[in-house]
C-alpha cells in the first residue's frame, strides 16, 4: 500500500473518530476515560474482594450506597459518621443484602471536625483488622446562601468538615499505608472542586481546596511510594441528602427549607457503580454525571470563556429560583427532564 494512501484512509478515519467520540460523549454519564474503564478496565468484583474499605460519610446518601455496594463484593467494612442509629441502620441492610458477617462490619462514630479523635479512630480500623486497603474520604456538607448573608461561621465550619477534616483523617492513614506500600486514598470531590456556581462560595472553596491537596499528595507518593493510589472523584449532581443537609447563612440553621425534587439527579446506585469502577482501575480524577451536566466540567476545563458565560446565565436562575423559596436546582432539572419525556 502507498503512503499516499494511506494518508488518504486516514483522512477519512479522522472525521469518523470524531464523530464516534462525540456520540459517545452526548450518551455518557461519566468521563470518557472512566466509561472505556468500565467497557473494558478491571471488575470491581475482580479487584476489591477481600479489602479493609473505610468509608466516612456512611451514614447517608453516597456513602451509604457505596457500603451497600461493597458489602455485595465481599469487603471488610468501617462505616463512620456522626448518626450511630443511622450507621447500624446501613449496617443492617448491608449484612441483610450482602456477603458479610457480623464480624466484618465495624461502626465506628466519628465527627470529622473533631479532628483530636480522628488518630484513636485509626488505631481502633487497625486492631479491629489489622490493615486500611482503602480510605474514601466521602463525608462532607454543601452550602445554599449567598456569599453577603453568610456568616464567617459557615465558611470556617465548611472548611473545617470538607477540608481539614479530611486532610486530618488521611494524614492518619497515611503513615500505616506507606509502612505498607500500598493502599487507596479515595476522596469523593464534586463538580464544585473543578467549577464554582453562586450559594456554593464556601462549599467550592473547600472542594477546590481538596482537588490542590490531593493532586500535590499524589505527586509527592509518586516519586515516594507509587503503590498508594489517589483518586479524586468529582460528581455532579447525584440523589441524596446533601441538600436537605446544607448549611446555610447561619451556622445554626440546619437545613435551606426547601429542597424540591431531587429525582431528576444520578442514580445513586449508578454513581457508586462508576465510583467502584475508578477504585478498581486506580484511576486518577474521573467525572460522573448526566448531560447535560457533564459538559460544565469540560467547558470549564477545555473553554473557560465560554464556561463563564453559561455559569453566569444559569446561575442568575439558581439564584432567583432560591430567593423565590425553591430549591435552586430544581429549574435545570425540570427543564432536562420535561425534554426528554
Ligand atoms: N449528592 C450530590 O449531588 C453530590 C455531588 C458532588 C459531591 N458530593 C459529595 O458527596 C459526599 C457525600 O454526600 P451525599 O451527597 O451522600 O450527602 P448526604 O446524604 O448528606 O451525606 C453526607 C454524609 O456526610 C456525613 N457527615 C456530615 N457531617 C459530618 C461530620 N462532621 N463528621 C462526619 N461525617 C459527617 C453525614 O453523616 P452524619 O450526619 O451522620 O455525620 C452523611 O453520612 C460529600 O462529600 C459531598 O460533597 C455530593
């Protein structure tokens, strides 16, 4: 075959590839590295049996899934939040549904903002099985008020929570892994550590400060000790409690009153799935979401330009939408979901 032909075939594949890649882009519900990790990447049930996987945040939502889900694969569980009832409650239904024993389930309290408890709670995963294979840094609050109402309080608390407190729980974690040379330090991030959207100041703050922290963190174990993976995972909007549990203005209100109907979001069950498939594939940042959602993350990635224009005009809606009482959210979702009845 001529060079001159083969130039022209691959001409002509170019095009095709494009065009391949942008269908597969407008059906995908995750970033492309991660959906061919899951086409074609290593099994959760492959990789993750038999692994000491402590999960904080486990008490609700995400985190809650996700120890549904690896109760399924035959791991060790730590579940840890504040909410004992509602940490033995998830320990009933994993040992209910899945492969465990009373004895692989450990509960164990803990508020990661107290951060002087957080080397005992450690010391307590140790004795109790002997290894951490993974931690997933999952709990967490989000915020609903705007920058000039909110009190310092509220950005301390988030900062607090989101940020030190999962610095101070990793850094616990860490010295037992690198004795080890190996483990996973699994961080569940946002589409807020990667963009920023108004009533989310504190909240994107301190996922943007995780994403700097994890990053450097991982090219530091790189050079040191490569066999401890870092992966970030930033989900979009995914169903749970975190709206009904944001902060507010006021550090003392508990919740923004009005949180609509959250049914228009990602499957919890789905996001965990691509979360288990980024842990068995090691993957480094994966972002998981419907469209059009997804796009935001590239745009802001790929074309800020025009990411700070689009930010803008939905984030006008979100704001009206929140000082007329709703949940700021709830237009997109109505909108999407209206078109594609
Ligand atoms: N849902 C989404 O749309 C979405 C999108 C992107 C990222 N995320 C991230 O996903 C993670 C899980 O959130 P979720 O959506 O599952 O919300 P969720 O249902 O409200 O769950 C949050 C979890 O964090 C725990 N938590 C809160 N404050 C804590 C503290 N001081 N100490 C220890 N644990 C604490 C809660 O348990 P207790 O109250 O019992 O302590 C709960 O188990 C968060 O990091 C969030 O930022 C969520």
């Amino acid at each position: 075959m001529s060079w001159e032909l083969v130039l022209w075939l691959l001409a002509l594949c170019a095009p095709l590839l494009l065009l391949v890649q942008l269908l597969r882009f407008l059906r995908a519900d995750g970033d492309l590295a991660l959906l061919w990790a899951e086409w074609q990447g290593r099994r959760p049930e492959w990789e993750l049996t038999d692994m000491v996987v402590w999960v904080t945040g486990a008490s609700s939502g995400i985190g809650e899934e996700l120890a549904f889900q690896l109760s399924k694969l035959g791991v060790s569980l730590v579940l840890s939040a504040r909410r004992v009832p509602e940490l033995e409650r998830v320990k009933r239904r994993c040992l209910e549904n899945g492969n465990l024993k009373e004895k692989d389930i450990l509960v164990l309290p803990l508020d990661l903002t107290d951060r002087s408890s957080h080397e005992a709670a450690t010391k307590t995963v140790l004795q109790e099985f002997g290894r951490i294979d993974i931690l997933v840094n999952n709990g967490g609050r989000t915020q609903r008020s705007l920058c000039v109402d909110t009190s310092m309080d509220v950005y301390k608390e988030l900062i607090e929570l989101n940020y030190l407190g999962t610095i101070s729980l990793t850094k616990c974690v860490l010295p037992h892994m690198i004795e080890r040379k190996q483990g996973k330090i699994v961080t569940v991030n946002s589409f807020m550590g990667i963009l920023s959207a108004p009533l989310s100041t504190g909240y994107s703050a301190s996922k943007h400060a995780l994403q700097g922290f994890f990053n450097g963190l991982r090219t530091e174990l790189d050079n040191t000790c490569p066999g401890i993976i870092v992966s970030n995972i930033c989900p979009g909007p995914v169903q749970s409690d975190i709206v009904k549990n944001a902060l507010t203005e006021d550090v003392t209100k508990s919740s923004p009153g009005s949180y609509g109907d959250q049914s228009y979001k990602m499957a919890t069950s789905r996001c965990v799935r691509l979360m288990l498939i980024t842990m068995a594939n090691d993957l480094k940042e994966v972002w998981i979401a419907h469209q059009p959602f997804l796009l935001m993350p590239y745009l802001w990635q790929y074309m800020p330009t025009w990411a700070w224009w689009i930010t803008s005009k939905l984030g006008k809606k979100r704001i009206e939408n929140f000082q007329s009482g709703m949940d700021a959210d709830s237009f997109y979702f109505k909108t999407w979901k209206a078109k594609h009845d």
